[in-house]
C-alpha cells in the first residue's frame, strides 16, 4: 500500500472498530499505537491526505470528532492484505508435517521467549506474535 507500518496499522484499527460499530477518537488511536497527541495528529493528517481516513463529527458529543476509514481505504486494506494472506497460506500449505512441525516448535519457543519478558514486565503480549502462532497453528491443524 506504500505507507508506513504505524499508517497500516492504523489505518486496520479503524477498520476493525468500525467493524464493531465503534468510533475512534484521536486519542483511542494514539493509545493503541503508543503515539504522542502530536504524532497522532501529524498521522491523521497524512491519512486524510492520502484519502485513506476522514475527520467525522462525534455522534454525540458536538466538540470532538472521530476518525474512520474511507471505503477507498477498506477496498485497497481488503485487496493488498489479501492477496498477500492468500500468498502466506500457500507458503504454508507447502510444508510438509514435518516442516510444519518445526516451525510451529520454532514459533511456541519465540513465543514462550516474549511471554517471559511480558509476564516480568506485566504487559501483553504483542499482537504480531500471537497472529503468527495462530496462523502456523492453522496451517498445521494444531
């Protein structure tokens, strides 16, 4: 999509709460990207720019406004991410149980890794992680 990782990221967090009919304000966003106010904004603007995002009043409160996807922007999310799911699931249907044997031990040990830093911290584990144990889990049955 020719954005940055923080954009995607965003960018899929409005679609995802506009999926559950929840509106987003610039501070939920800042929150869940652990941005300052200042980075969120300079975002937002980037975003409206490109034409991915818009500025929308709040459903009920007159002085704030929401942030939310344009369906531009979920067409373009829709056809990159899926193709390039498409081409992850192939790459795992090519293992062999073997090999897929491997790489799920592989990524429970990364995982276990992160998971004793994240219980000495207190904090949860990275989303990233768990979507990748989770699809290796997929390809492999398990």
């Amino acid at each position: 999509m020719r954005m940055g990782e923080t954009d995607l990221l965003a960018i899929r967090y409005l679609l995802k709460r506009e999926g559950e009919g929840r509106s987003v304000s610039p501070k939920d966003l800042a929150a869940h990207l652990g941005i300052s106010s200042a980075s969120t904004t300079v975002l937002i603007d980037r975003l409206v720019r490109s034409g991915h995002v818009e500025r929308r009043p709040h459903p009920t409160d007159r002085r704030a406004l929401v942030i939310a996807p344009t369906i531009a922007s979920d067409d373009e999310v829709r056809a990159t991410l899926g193709e390039m799911h498409r081409r992850m699931i192939d790459v795992a249907e090519g293992l062999d149980g073997e090999q897929a044997m491997v790489v799920l031990e592989f990524l429970e040990a990364m995982r276990d890794a992160v998971d004793s830093v994240r219980d000495a911290a207190g904090d949860e584990a990275p989303a990233a992680t768990v979507t990748a144990i989770d699809a290796s889990r997929s390809a492999t049955g398990s």
